[in-house]
C-alpha cells in the first residue's frame, strides 16, 4: 500500500505556499550572498588574525597561522561554492514561481533533498562520536534538539516548495484536459458541418427506395428525382 506524502496548505499557517516558497526562496538568496561576501572577506584578510585565534595552541605563531591559514581557506573556498549554488538555484525558483514554470523547482527541491541526507548523516556520526569521547549527556541533549530543529525546518521548506510545485502541476493539468475538451468540442461542430464526403465522380451507387441516401449533394438523391432537395 501506497502512502502519500503529507502536503501542507499553508505555510506557517499564515499564508499560502505560494508566498511561503517565495519567503523561502528570498531568504535562501539573501544568505546566500552574506555567505558569499563573508567568505571573500576571508580570503581578502590574508593570514593577519590567525595568531589571535591559536595564540595558547602553539609555541609557534607562524606553524599556528599556517595551519589556520589552510583551514580558513579551504573552509572560505568552499562556502563560496556553495553560496553560489544556492544564489542561483534560489533565482531559479524564484523565476519558476513567477512564470509558473515547474521545471525550475526541481534543482531546489534535489538541493534540499541532498541538503536533508547530509545533516541526517552528519548528525549521527556526531552523536556516536560524542557519546565514545564520553560527552555528557547534558551537553549531547541541547545539540542533539537543535540539530533536529535543523533538519525540521529544511524538511518543512521543502514541504512547501513541493506543495506548491504540485499545485501548479494540478493547475497546468486543468488547463490542458480544457484544451483538450475545447478541441474535441470544436472537431464534433466542424464534422457536422463538413461537405459531403463523396465527391460527385465517385458517388456510390443509389440505395433502394427505402433506404437513406448516399451523401452526396449534387447528384439525384433517388432515381427518377428530378430536381434536388431544397
């Protein structure tokens, strides 16, 4: 048996999916390019407040901001990546929304998808690994909740952004079973309305006297009539 996924009306319980998917794609956006400006801003700092951030690590400052150096750049490089994958799926899915154009959900809601899977992952590994290294159970609690508020709330935008999508595939699929309907509507008036479909040199023979005539419109209808039918 065959379950549907749950599919919300609302999102937030205040406004519709429509204006709940734009929220989300704005918002997906906008962090987007903090992200992205945050990570060049590293990138332009240079190595210049690594031994700040490791001065009791190391008896060394300048192996300590190496170190931190490769970390921060690799780290900036990649939230940069990143950043601007998801710059340009949201402006899909915000141009998808206003021309009402499904296919341009679709990269959003893999995003989300595969978003969903990682954190998933990455959740438990962490929690196994802070229950080996003997975390308290104090401290394993509070992340454990917050990393599931996390995974709550990406799975509920992706919720609406699909609810949406579906909805405007139901709209779409009204619209072509009308045209459909239209054309098949226009066919039947214009059949009846068609010349006869027997032109005068391949007319058929005529019928008895008791059967309906051939349909052919400048020809006799039956023998010995001498003038056609008004």
């Amino acid at each position: 048996m065959v379950t549907e996924m749950w599919e919300p009306t609302k999102c937030c319980c205040c406004c519709d999916v429509r204006s709940g998917s734009i929220v989300i794609g704005v918002f997906i956006l906008v962090s987007g390019f903090f992200v992205l400006l945050a990570g060049a801003q590293i990138l332009a700092g240079g190595k210049s407040d690594g031994p700040i951030s490791c001065w009791n690590w190391y008896e060394d400052l300048s192996e300590c901001e190496n170190k931190f150096w490769k970390v921060g750049k690799t780290s900036s490089i990649t939230s940069i990546v990143v950043a601007c994958c998801y710059i340009k799926i949201s402006s899909f899915l915000l141009y998808g929304i206003h021309k009402k154009k499904t296919a341009f959900f679709i990269p959003m809601m893999v995003a989300h998808v595969i978003k969903i899977t990682f954190m998933i992952l990455g959740s438990v590994v962490l929690i196994i690994l802070m229950i080996y290294e003997g975390v308290p159970s104090a401290a394993i609690f509070p992340i454990t909740v917050g990393i599931g508020l996390a995974i709550f709330l990406k799975t509920y935008c992706l919720l609406v952004i699909r609810a949406y999508y579906y909805q405007l595939k139901r709209e779409k699929g009204l619209i072509h079973t009308a045209l459909i309907e239209s054309h098949i509507d226009t066919a039947l008036i214009e059949s009846h309305t068609e010349s006869p479909p027997y032109p005068v040199s391949e007319c058929p023979p005529y019928p008895d006297s008791e059967g309906l005539p051939y349909p052919c419109s400048d020809v006799r209808l039956y023998p010995g009539q001498k003038e056609f039918p008004k």
